[in-house]
C-alpha cells in the first residue's frame, strides 16, 4: 500500500478543520461529552489521523480555545460597542450556542479544566477586556477598565443564565434586563 505525501497546506487545511469542528462540538455539548473520534469524523477525517496534529485531546481543547480568538473578535469602538451588546444578547446567540462565544457557552466547565486551558482562556479574557475597556465610558482608565469589566461580565452571565432558563419568556427577560443594565445608547 502506498501513501501519499500530504503537503502543507494540506496539514494546516486538516489542522483547521480538527479545531472547527472540536470547537462546534464542545460548545454544543462540553468538553467531557465529546470524543475524539466525533471530532475527526466531523471534521471529515480518520480517527488515527489526530495524533499527527495534537498529543492528547487537553492539548485539542487548549488549542481550539486559543484558535477561536483568531479572527473572531470585532474591533470594539464606542460607536459599535452598543451593536455587540445587542447582538450578544441576543436569542439568535443564546440558541446557538455551537457557534457562540466560548465563556458563555464552556466558562463554567471551563473553570474547572487544567491549568493550560485556564491559562489560554485568561489570556482571551484579558483581550476581551482591553477590547471592551478602549470603547469605554470613564473618566479615567482605571474607570473605564472596571466598566469595561462590569459589561463584559454582565454580558457572559446574562447569556449562562438566559441559556440556564428552561422557559423563553424568563430567557428572554434575562437577556433584556442584561441588555439594558449595561445602559449603551
């Protein structure tokens, strides 16, 4: 049997689709409940072929929550920092939560994952918050930091708690009393 050299760009191509589909699939259903074998089959690919990309499926999550900052984030501005707020709390982000933000969807597992992911996802955090404190309301940066913080925090709890509510109309009210908490124009 002959096997064919794989190029490059074919590896960061597989590469790519292994973190998307992990990504997809542990939003949706946690770190805990998805196996390898569903990540490489939804990604199009043979289970034996993710040792080749990654040694274990922690060193998978740690990648994947360092992957999906890439390109994900908009650039926060005071003119636009109301839009992301709407949009975050938004149902159309509380009922899909495979395609979501990754705090609000795996924060609370997410706490008590190893030290590595913990640290990547701070490192996210600590991104989010610079982003959210440069379109900030303050008089000074320590003032625009904790606002910047409050926003961010009260955003990724409103959306655990409306995803939380079994009924739509406790939901939907969370995600409005969050929205309107954060007081944007």
């Amino acid at each position: 049997m002959q096997h064919m050299k794989v190029s490059r760009e074919q590896v960061v191509e597989n590469r790519r689709r292994i973190l998307d589909a992990a990504a997809q699939l542990f939003r949706k259903r946690g770190f805990d409940n998805v196996t390898v074998a569903e990540i490489m089959s939804a990604a199009g690919l043979t289970h034996g072929g993710f040792y080749g990309h990654f040694d274990s499926k922690e060193a998978l999550i740690n990648a994947v929550m360092g992957h999906e900052q890439t390109g994900r984030r908009t650039r926060l501005t005071p003119e636009n920092v109301a839009h992301y707020a709407d949009g975050y709390l938004s149902s159309q982000h509380r009922d899909n939560i495979s395609v979501s933000c990754e705090f609000s969807a795996l924060g609370t597992e997410a706490a008590r994952i190893s030290p590595e992911v913990r640290h990547t996802l701070t490192a996210t955090l600590r991104k989010q918050i610079e982003a959210f404190t440069a379109a900030a309301e303050g008089a000074t940066p320590q003032e625009r930091r904790r606002n910047a913080i409050a926003a961010v925090s009260t955003m990724v709890g409103g959306m655990v708690l409306a995803r939380i509510a079994s009924d739509d109309p406790l939901s939907d009210e969370i995600l409005l009393a969050a929205r309107d908490s954060l007081a944007l124009e």
